[in-house]
C-alpha cells in the first residue's frame, strides 16, 4: 500500500509549489496523478493543482478551481525522481488560493486515490 512520507508547499510571489515523496514504486502503473486540494476558511472553494504521468511520461499540468469548475493547464514545471515529485505553478494562476489554510496531497494511480496527506496551517 502506497503511503506518502512527506508533503509540504512553498509559496513565492511568483511561483506556489508542491512537493510529495511517497514509499512504493508506481513505475508500473498506466497513470499518476498527483495533486494538492487548497480549500478556503470556510470549505466552500477549494482549488486543484495536479500533475499526471502515464507510462509514455508527462501527460499535464493544471489549476483546477473546483467551486467555479473552471480548469488552466499550464506548462510543465517539475522535478521527478524515484518515489518524490516537486510540481511548481505561476502564483498568478492559483490566485487568492495561495492564503487558504489547509492543503491536502492525493496521490491517484489508475484512477484510484491510493494515498492521501493533509497539510494544515
């Protein structure tokens, strides 16, 4: 079973990152989402940063605002190595999220959420 070892956050005037390292291998695997749900005081938004891979490699990158369904895709802007992943996204696209207390890692393998980390304020 698939259990994430460490997830945490860096936000910058000009970038907000994500970085998760987890314990299994999941080179087997067809697909891999990564994401961290940002979600507001009072959970009423909550926005998606992901990053997926499939076996052929990067597949996408993207900001989802959950509460207005509206979904970016951004430029690829990741480090992966061996069981850890560090995802960076233009602050301009994640917006007023940046200040939400509470982010939660999900780690999704052939479209099943596997693991899951919650970082709170």
């Amino acid at each position: 079973m698939t259990q994430i070892l460490h997830a945490g956050r860096t936000v910058t005037d000009v970038v907000v990152a994500f970085d998760v390292s987890w314990d299994d291998d999941l080179s087997a695997a067809r697909s891999v989402l990564w994401t961290m749900a940002v979600t507001s005081q009072d959970g009423a938004e909550t926005v998606e940063l992901g990053y997926r891979r499939t076996a052929d490699g990067f597949a996408e990158q993207y900001v989802h605002d959950l509460s207005g369904e509206r979904q970016q895709t951004v430029d690829e802007d990741a480090d992966f190595r061996d069981g850890e992943i560090t995802v960076r996204f233009p602050t301009s696209s994640v917006g007023v999220a940046t200040t939400w207390p509470t982010w939660r890692a999900v780690i999704c393998v052939d479209g099943r959420d596997v693991a899951e980390h919650v970082i709170a304020p």
